[in-house]
C-alpha cells in the first residue's frame, strides 16, 4: 500500500488548477493546468491500508486502485501502467470523463475528502504515453474466427480491442467519417482534447484492429448480410435516441436536440466545413437539462461568443453535502460546479418550460418557464408561476431514450425492453444467436466506465462462444447495477 501514515499526514484533497476563465473559453484546449508531481505523490500517498478498498466495488471495472496508488506514490510509473491497463483499456478517457463513483465509495471518504483517483488515473496515462510506454500488444496467434463491432465508442473499442487481442479478426463499422463515435462528436475538445483518442487507435490499429468508418449499417450494410459475413457481430451503438420535449412551439427555428449543435462544433474543431452551423455566435443560448450533456453545451457555448447562457433544471437543487439516503460508499447525488458553469450563464432549477415561443419569422425568440411542483410523484408546472426567458437558440439536452432500432427490428430478430434498451441474456447475447450487445445499447444511458466494462465482458462471452473457452475477464454482467446507479 501506499504510505501508511500518508492520510493522517496529508488530510486535503489538492487538484490541478483549472486555467483562467478569461484564458481558456478562447479556445477548445483543456480546461487543466499541468498538473505538479509532488502534489500527485501526496495525493497518492493519502491512499490508505483499509482493508478492504470500496473503490474496487464503487468501479465497474474493478480498478486496482490501490496498487497503482502506491506505484505511484513510489515513482513507479511503468508499473502503474501495467497495473491500470490489466482492467482499464482506456484510463485516458475514463480519468477525463468519468465522474469518478469510486472516489464516492473511497474509505478514506467516510470522514475526510477522498483520494484523488481520478487525477492519479489519468496521470499515470499520461506519463505512459509521454515515455511511449504504451505499446501495441498483437495476439502472438490468429485464431480464423471473425467478429464485427458495430459503434466505435467506447464500448464498441474495448470489445474490439479485446477480441483482437484474443487472436480474432475485428472490423468496426462506424457510421461517422471518423472513428470514436461519442469520444469524437459528443464530447467538446475543453474536456478531452481529440488527440488522446487518435493515439489509442494507432495503438489498436497496430494490434490489428480494422477500422471501416462513413459505413451505416442497416443502410450500406444490411444487419443480415453483416451477420452472415462474420461468426460474431458485437452491438455497440449507444443509446443515441434523444428525448424529446415536445410542447408548443417545438417546431420553431432555433431549436435543436444537444448532440446536432455539439457534433457540428466538433466538426469545425476537427477542420470541416460545416454549412449553416447551428452556433451561440451573438444568441441568447438556453440549455435545458442539467447533466453532463448539458453542462458541455453551455461551455461550447461560451466559446462561441454567446450573449447569455440559462441552465433550465427541472428538478431541485442538489445539497452540498451527501444526503442520509445515499450514505457512503453510494454514489450521492450532490451539487457540482464544473468547468462549463464556472465560466458563466445561470443556473435555474425547478423550472419546467411550458412552451417556445417564437416571432413572425418562424424562430424561437423566449420560452414560457413555469416553477416545477410535485403531484403525486410526478413534476409539473405550476400554475400561476409562469415567465418568459428570452431565447434565440434552445438546445434540449434532456438524456436519451435508446438506440435506433428501425433497421434492427426490421432486418433482424431484436427485441427491445420497455426502456428502449436493446434485450439480451446474462452473456450479452440478444434474441439472434451470434448477435452480442454492449454498453448504453444494452444498458441504457450510463457512464463511460460501465461502457467499457460492458464491452471488456461481451468480448469474453464472444470468445467463449466462438473458442469454447475464454481467458478474458468479464468484469461485469448485464444484471449488475453497482452502487453508484
């Protein structure tokens, strides 16, 4: 373990500074300062002998944490690497993108603040890459079966990397003209700058790993022919569906689902031209919906010259502090700051928008917003409360409902659950024998580390099915919630 006395020596959390407001929102680079070495073997250091370490449940991944807090803290770089990659593919997504459930379930949470896993997480990554540390690892054998991932986020890599690592031919079929899927269109450059994502699939590419982007299946491929073409197909297409608000005026101009604005800001990050932009250039901006979605159209939204920016929340604000229903080691659901709302806007909660009103022109110019009250379990407007908020562009970024599922259903044998989620059996395999499913597709929306989980585990089931046998780890099943859902 790391040092012993290290959480009675060290008793504050220290994070990288974030840059300076004024600074950062004139371009898309990350928010974070570099971060300072001494200050990450402190932190690394608090990592405490407990016994036994809840941040291994509160990860679906089952993280060694404590072990590679202590490389860490010894200035073991190379084997921290090893001992993050032996269950996190990815710690360079994950230590940028994932809230972190097991800094929740941390022991040395229950009475001080817990270690900073997350910073150690990615640091150790970042080293690895810096010292060219990570290398491609190809199978030492082939074993002629073929398999085709269908998604090429992050589900959809960690089983394709997997399965080419098991000596499998993998091709991952990506509808967009670049691979990542969400890692590339969904996320704004400030939390995860693009190049972290092209070094990993050089890696995967020089494993073997055959990536076919600007392919639709169902469309350009049909679901039968792709089924028929390889001995397994992998279902990793996320949950993509958004949901709708469909009130008065939903029709207007200038209102738009979140991912159409974010992709298309992605797009012009990576370069491409992309006609009648949907941009907050001059605009009154409101988001409505206050995750994580959200919170990076309001940042993507300051750096595109926004006149104003509201954050529309229909439920309550959050306590500061950990409520009494959701004691340690569950992951609390309390009130955060992140970099997007720190550099402006506002913030309502309880406010449930009525309608969209717009001007003659046919575009949006306010919304009618009404306080939210609570009947009978459900929220709804309140009478009487009604205001406008003036608005020239609306972005509903209220989560998602489920993957697609028209050519699905109609060109294979898929069956769906009352969620949208696709169904699928304890090895992740749906009603077509060969047909496996993975992350939010399965799932429903969820976190980045339950992605990669997922596909981690559905490539284990694919190569059991295929070999007879499996030395691949499941992490996790389909049945399995976690603590900190």
């Amino acid at each position: 373990m790391a040092d012993p006395k290290g959480f009675m020596k060290v008793t504050e959390r220290e994070t990288p500074a974030r840059r300076p407001v004024p600074v950062r929102i004139m371009d898309w680079k990350e928010v974070y300062e570099p971060g300072d070495k001494a200050v990450l073997t402190r932190q690394a250091g608090r990592c405490m002998d407990c016994g036994v370490p809840f941040c291994h449940q509160g990860c679906p991944l089952g993280n060694l944490i404590p072990e590679w807090n202590d490389l860490t803290w010894k200035g073991e770089g190379r084997a921290a690497i090893d001992r993050l990659h032996a269950t996190n593919n990815f710690p360079e997504f994950t230590g940028r993108l994932c809230p972190a459930p097991c800094e929740s379930a941390c022991v040395l949470g229950i009475n001080q603040p817990a270690v900073t896993i997350k910073q150690i997480e990615v640091s150790i990554i970042d080293e690895a890459f810096g010292n060219g540390w990570v290398e491609p690892k190809p199978p030492t054998r082939l074993t002629g079966k073929t398999v085709a991932v269908v998604g090429s986020g992050p589900a959809g890599l960690a089983a394709a990397q997997q399965l080419t690592r098991a000596g499998h031919t993998v091709a991952v079929y990506e509808r967009d003209d670049r691979i990542g899927g969400l890692l590339r269109y969904g996320i704004p450059d400030f939390k995860m700058e693009k190049r972290h994502l092209d070094m990993r699939l050089r890696q995967m590419r020089d494993e073997g790993t055959r990536f076919r982007a600007g392919v639709a299946i169902g469309v350009d491929i049909t679901w039968d022919d792709l089924r028929a073409r390889y001995d397994a197909v992998v279902v990793a297409t996320g949950a993509t569906v958004p949901r709708d608000l469909p009130i008065p005026g939903r029709d207007l101009a200038g209102v738009h689902f979140a991912m159409e604005y974010l992709v298309e800001a992605n797009k012009v990050g990576a370069g491409d031209t992309v006609p009648n932009q949907i941009t907050a250039e001059g605009k009154h901006v409101v988001v409505i919906g206050g995750g994580d979605t959200g919170a990076d159209c309001i940042g993507t939204a300051h750096r595109q010259g926004a006149l104003s920016v509201t954050n529309l929340a229909i439920g309550r604000k959050p306590g500061d502090t950990r409520p009494d229903h959701q004691p340690w080691p569950t992951d609390p659901t309390v009130f955060e700051i992140s970099s997007a709302h720190e550099e402006g806007g506002e913030r309502q909660f309880l406010a449930s928008t009525v309608e969209f009103l717009g001007n003659e022109a046919g575009e949006v110019r306010a919304l009618r917003v009404a306080e939210t009250e609570f009947v009978d379990g459900r929220r709804v407007p309140k009478s009487g409360t009604e205001r406008e908020i003036p608005a020239d562009l609306v972005l509903i970024a209220m989560g998602f409902t489920g993957p697609e599922r028209d050519h699905l259903e109609h060109q294979l044998a898929t069956q769906f659950t009352d969620r949208g989620a696709i169904v699928r059996d304890d090895s992740y395999e749906s009603a077509d024998r060969g047909v496996f499913v993975a992350g939010d597709a399965g799932r429903g929306q969820s976190l980045i580390v339950w992605a990669i989980a997922e596909g981690r585990a559905a490539a284990a089931r694919v190569d059991e099915q295929l070999m007879g046998e499996t030395f691949l780890p499941a992490p996790v099943k389909p049945t399995d919630i976690g603590m900190h859902v």
